[in-house]
C-alpha cells in the first residue's frame, strides 16, 4: 500500500506541472518555472514566521506572491535595464533565493522549516503522513488529498481559461486587439506556478518539480505542436516518469525523487531519438 500512495503523489505532482510545463515551453519561458521554484523560498519563510504551519493558505499566498514578484521583476530588469532575459533570469532568482536562505538562517528558531526538505523532498514519508478524522476513520494521506485538490484547481483554470491562454500563447498582438489582457493572463499563469511549485515543496521538494514543469512537456513538443495533443501527452509522461521513476529508483536503492527525474530523461532521450528518425525517414 506504500508503493501506490508514493506513485499517486508522484503522479498528482507530475500532473499540474506537466500541464503548466506545456505552456511555460510554448511561450519560451521554461527558466522562468526554475526560477519561480527558487525564488519563492523567501515568501514561504515569511509566511512561516507568522504562522508556522505547512498546510496554511498564508504559505501558499505568500509563495504566489514571491512568484508574481519574481515574474516581474525579470521583465523589469530585462525592459527598463535592457538585460538579456537569461541574465535577468539569472539574477533574480539567485537573488531571491538567497535571500530566502538568510531570513531561514536568521530566523530559523521561529520557522520550523528543513531546506533539505524543500529542495528533495520527503516523499518516502508520505505513506506516514495519515489524515485521521475525530472518529477515528483513517482517510489515508493528507498530502494525496491536497494534492487531489491543487490538481482540481490547475485543471480548471486551464479547462475554463483555455481561450484565453491559447491566444496569448500563440498570438499577444491578436489577444490585445481583441481586448484580452496578455499580461494579465501571463501573471495569472505565473502565479498558479508559483501555486504548484509550495504546494509539492513538502512532498517531492524543488529538484522534481522543476523536472516536472520542464522535461515532460518538453518530451510531448517533440511529437506534437497542436496544443490538446501537447497537454494530454504531457500528463501521459509526467504520470510514466512517476511510476517508471519509483521502480528505477527501488531497483538502483536510490532517492526516489533523483529516479523519477532520471526516468523523465530517458523518456526524453527515447522520444528525441524516434522522433529523429521520423523526420528523417
């Protein structure tokens, strides 16, 4: 029964990212998700500070916050300092973040918090971690539920706000003529990485996350540039990441989270080859 809660949480992860990985791919931001997963550390540490709970919606607020922050701040630097979008990248992220590692090493008696956690994860101990009602009902996980429910509000906002990420995605001059916000839709899309990225901290921590985000979408563009396509086949190799990721991972006796990251690579390297040879042929 550990085995399966484990995959599941690996699977409930793989799945938002993946979907939010395909967009942040198509519109070239991907280095923007790896920053996003840096930089939100101070807003978690913050937020810890005044309540020290994982599970509270401060710490999540406080994240997308730091999020939206770091996304705008990379274009400032980038429009008004005229940096390269790297560089900009670049320094933002590694500034943020390590601001995040001072305020937990100031204040580190007031914010219950593991660094090694939040960049690796404990998804062994997920199994342990049981939501027990008052009448004594196990529920299995709490973590799996919270998940379920993050991977609720991902596929809704991707289900309803479909149009308009399609467009400004493909075509911003088209979104703004039309009357559709591109920047609004872009710090919203941004903001629900930021969202994704503390909600999984806990479990599978940074590393996997920003594998999540990147390599499964990646893998899907290599099949497909129709959009449906890119999002279903994304799931489809973050959700086989996952599963192949733990045996691997079991089989080698290594980090649970290093095999299903190494497994997304392979996928990749096995797509990147067949889709060659289909080019070619």
């Amino acid at each position: 029964m550990n085995t399966f809660w484990i995959i599941l949480t690996g699977c409930l992860v793989a799945i938002p990212c993946s979907l939010l990985g395909s967009y942040l791919v198509l519109r070239k931001m991907v280095m923007i998700g790896d920053a996003i997963s840096h930089a939100v550390l101070p807003g978690i540490i913050l937020s810890f500070m005044i309540t020290p709970s994982f599970d509270s919606p401060l710490v999540i607020l406080g994240a997308g916050v730091m999020g939206v922050l770091t996304t705008f701040l990379i274009e400032f630097f980038s429009q008004k300092g005229k940096l390269p979008e790297d560089a900009s990248i670049g320094v933002t992220f590694t500034w943020l973040f390590s601001i995040g590692l001072i305020l937990s090493s100031a204040f580190t008696s007031k914010t219950d918090i593991d660094l090694d956690c939040i960049l690796f994860g404990e998804i062994l101990n997920i199994p342990l971690q049981l939501w027990i009602t008052e009448s004594g009902v196990n529920l299995g996980p709490s973590p799996v539920w919270f998940l379920g429910f993050v991977n609720l509000i991902i596929v809704s906002f991707i289900i309803l706000a479909y149009k308009e990420l399609f467009i400004t995605t493909f075509d911003k001059a088209f979104a703004i003529a039309i009357g559709i916000s591109a920047g609004l839709w872009h710090y919203l899309l941004m903001g629900m990485v930021s969202f994704v990225t503390v909600a999984s901290f806990e479990s599978v921590g940074a590393v996997l996350v920003i594998s999540f985000l990147v390599t499964p979408a990646s893998t899907a563009y290599l099949l497909t540039h129709d959009l449906k396509k890119m999002l279903l086949l994304s799931v489809l190799f973050g959700i086989a990441s996952a599963v192949g990721g733990y045996y691997l991972s079991n089989y080698l006796d290594s980090s649970t989270s290093a095999g299903m990251v190494t497994m997304g690579g392979i996928l990749f390297a096995i797509v990147f080859v067949i889709s060659k040879k289909l080019k070619t042929a």
